[in-house]
C-alpha cells in the first residue's frame, strides 16, 4: 500500500480500493473529522522533521 494511503489507515480512515486501470489504482479514503486532525498532524510532523534533518 502506498505510504500515503497506510498513513491514513493508521490515522483511522477507512481507504477501500475502488478500481485499477493497468497499473494505475483508485482509491476512496474517508473517516471522521478526528481522522482528518490526526492525519494532518503526522502529515505537518513529518514535514517538519524532514526540514530539520536537511538544515543540519
């Protein structure tokens, strides 16, 4: 699964696969508004760390 998409499985989405044309997929995500919070947090959080390490 795309890291994107485990993601927001881990953040309490529910992510169902709706179709796959070739090797492209599609997906459907959704969830409750605390899913969204969370997920941004991780989101912003991981960002964050990331700019950290390139101005070391």
């Amino acid at each position: 699964m795309d890291k994107l998409l485990k993601i927001a499985q881990d953040c309490g989405f529910s992510v169902v696969l709706e179709g796959r044309i070739g090797t492209q997929e599609y997906n459907s995500v959704s969830g409750p508004l605390q899913a969204l919070e969370k997920f941004a947090e991780v989101i912003r959080d991981t960002a964050l760390q990331e700019q950290s390490r390139q101005d070391e």
